[in-house]
C-alpha cells in the first residue's frame, strides 16, 4: 500500500511539474483532426483539429494517439518521416471509418532526441492528454525510458526503435511493428558467410540499439567461427572517424561491420572508402536514401544488410505494390519521396493498431491488446505482419539485401546472376 501511495504522490509532482514548465517547452504539440486533415508542420503552428492541450479530452468522440518523436537536431529527419506517416495512415484510417466508428486523433510532441525528455511527455500523455494509445520514438533509447510508464498505465502502445533491449522488457502492452535488429542478427552473420569470409572489424555506436546490436553480433560471431579482428566505437555527435577506421583496416579484415544510428553511418563509410577500402561493408540495418545523399552513390556500392524494409528514390523506382501505393501516398502529401524507413514504420504502426481495433470490435486497450496477437497475414511494407507468435514483434522474417547503383538487390539474386563476380573485378578484391 506504501509503494502505490508513494507512485501516486510522484505521479502527481511529475504532471504538476509539466504544467507549470509547458509554456517554455520546445516540444511540438500538433493535433491532427478527426477528420484527417494533417498534423502542424515543425514550428509549433496548430493544426484545425485544436491544439495538444486545448483539444478534446479523450472521451470516445475520437480515439486519440500521443506520439513522442524526435523532431528536432541531429536525426531529427528520421523521427519527421515517421510523423508525417502516421499522418497519412490516420488519414487513411478516418476515410474507412476510423477505429469502429470513433476517428483518429494525434497528438504530438517533440523529444528533442532526449529519453528524459520523453519520460516527460510520456507522463503527460498519460495524465493530461488522457491518450487511447500511444507511439514511441524511432530512438529507442527513448522508448526503452518512456514505455514502461504507458505499460504500467495500462496503454496500448507501440515503439518504432529496432533495438532488442526494450522488447526484452516485461511489458504486454508494448508492441513493434518494425524490425527487431537482435533477431536480424542471424541473418546478418549468414551474409559474412555467404561471401565465404571468416573475419570482420566491427565498428558501433554507443547508443543502446547499436552497441546492444554490435554485442549480439560479435558474440554470434564468435560462435560461428567468424574473428573479430578489431572492435571499434564513437560517441554520438562524433564526425571524425579516423583513428577508428585506421585501426580496423590495419586489422586486415575480410569485411567490415558497422551497427550505427543515424547519421554517423554515412560519414563512416564515406571515411572506410577514402582510407582505401573497396570491400563489402555490412550494415546492421538498410543503408537508406538519406544516408546514399551524404556518402554518394559511388562510396555507397557494396553495402550489404538483412532487413524487412529498403528505400527508393522515388515510388516509380518500386515494383511492389502496397509499397508503391504507400510511396505515391507520401509523396502527394509532402512532395517529395520519403528517404528513410521510419515512414515505413509509422505507416505500419498504425495499420496495425487499426487491425487490432477491427479483430476485437472495441477500442479500449486491454481489447487491442489481446486483438493485436491474433493478427496474422497481414501486409505490411516490410512484407507479412504476424503477432501470433506470442513476442509482440510483427516481422518474424527478413531479406538480405546489398545496394549497387543506388538499387537493393536479393544477394541471392545478386549472386546468382555474377553480381559478386562482378564486384571483385571491378574493385580488384579477391573477396
């Protein structure tokens, strides 16, 4: 009884707290309207719909999402992407009918990239906006801070980081509808395999989804066979890799790994390639359009990944369907093709939520809960979405993939067809 008084005595300092520094937050606060008319753009405008604290509570009249992502400062790009999905799928959403009659609100808010600031408008969420449900950060450092309030809230919620630590945690009402980098992991060590390498220098970031990433791999390394020959790291905000990518080539490796977030990736393969490496560059996850725009095209060749989800420069690039009718979506919204994979998972965050709500015929969040581990087989732009595994994890399955000329080819395929052939003659490495 003690533990519960004392929870709710802090609960209450948190909100009041938020209340009383709100006006000087830099957060976003958007609201996008009932009836599918899209969230405020970055500045802080209002959209039609009211604004985060001035609109409707959350009463049934709409079934009202929060959303803490990064709007602002480095990898700001990846967290707007994924707002702007959210937006169109909502969109989508309230044209079919909204979640059993009731349409869709959004609520958002700005994490500047900070997870205590996250835990923030996370405790806000909760308290004053009084949310149906809530989506996390594409950061999932993030996530793995904010969520287990929503948990303990009793909200149904999901994160949209790939890292595997916060899934880890025991929290039901906690979902992904993205990839889980830890279970990549496998078919990541199969592509150093299938190139018949027996060695690979590692390079990772200290944020939680990279090194959590890096350690998974080189341990699943180690039990392959496979030598680690230098294990290398950078800070975040970090831009001069040098030192790190000397010691790694000296170590004479058959490839090079890198599990990095964000930005950094482009900058450490734009280093790898001016050092003099020509060789296969394994990425922890797709090597998207944004990061293709900082390294070039050219440095950008040979980067090999296991991954749901590739990109496209533009939808008339795609073949695939769904994907192509997603892609022409967003870019008749915002003008232009989206450059990273966070729209791919806010997209599928929310039709997902929207599956869980037609299953279980109710809106409340023990409901979508139980609903959402009966989904199976349905489309997602990473392929077949299938919670009945009981993980809470939508994608069981990836593809491996490698990008020559800006195009994401099956290696399978790529091999098959001479494609590694190929790749050795035209940079003179025997592997």
């Amino acid at each position: 009884m003690y533990k519960k008084i004392l929870a709710l005595v802090l609960s209450v300092l948190m909100v009041l707290s938020l209340a009383g520094c709100s006006g000087g937050n830099d957060a976003e606060e958007t609201t996008a309207a009932p009836a599918g008319e899209t969230a405020a753009a970055e500045g802080g405008e209002e959209a039609e719909g009211g604004n985060a604290e001035g609109g409707e509570a959350a009463s049934g009249d709409t079934f009202k999402i929060g959303a803490y992502l990064q709007l602002s400062g480095g990898n700001s790009a990846y967290g707007v992407e994924a707002r702007n999905a959210i937006e169109i799928a909502i969109e989508e959403v309230n044209a079919n009918g909204g979640f059993n009659g009731v349409p869709v609100e959004l609520v958002v808010y700005d994490t500047q990239g900070s997870a205590e600031e996250a835990v923030k408008i996370v405790t806000k969420l909760i308290e004053v906006d009084q949310v149906d449900a809530a989506i996390g950060s594409i950061n999932s450092s993030e996530v793995l801070a904010a969520a287990g309030y929503l948990n303990d809230a009793g909200v149904y919620n999901f994160g949209m980081g790939t890292s595997p630590t916060w899934m880890e945690e025991d929290w039901p009402y906690v979902f992904r509808a993205a990839m889980n980098n830890g279970n990549a992991v496998p078919a990541t060590v199969e592509l150093v395999q299938l190139f018949g390498y027996t060695s690979v220098g590692t390079f990772y970031g200290q944020d939680d989804n990279s090194l959590t990433t890096a350690e998974t791999f080189e341990a699943a390394c180690e039990e392959a066979g496979i030598t680690v020959t230098a294990s290398e790291s950078y800070d975040t905000g970090d831009s001069d890799f040098s030192a790190q990518v000397a010691s790694i080539l000296a170590s004479n490796p058959d490839c090079v790994y890198i599990s990095v977030m964000g930005e950094a990736g482009p900058l450490i393969v734009q280093q790898l390639r001016q050092y003099g490496y020509s060789g296969i560059i394994i990425d922890k996850e797709s090597f998207m359009e944004s990061q293709i725009d900082i390294a070039g095209e050219q440095n950008s060749n040979y980067i090999a990944f296991a991954n749901p989800y590739v990109t496209y420069a533009s939808s008339a690039d795609c073949d695939d369907e769904y994907m192509k009718s997603f892609l022409e979506k967003y870019e008749a919204a915002y003008g232009e093709c989206c450059k990273t994979d966070s729209a791919y998972r806010g997209w599928d965050t929310i039709m997902c939520m929207w599956e869980a709500s037609k299953i279980a015929g109710a809106n409340d969040s023990d409901s979508l809960k139980d609903a959402t581990h009966q989904i199976s087989g349905l489309q997602g732009l990473g392929g077949t979405i299938d919670f009945t595994a009981g993980d809470r994890e939508a994608y069981q399955t990836v593809n491996k993939f490698i990008l020559v000329d800006r195009k994401n080819i099956p290696v399978d395929q790529w091999m098959e067809e001479g494609g590694y052939d190929a790749y050795k003659e035209a940079t003179g490495n025997e592997k």
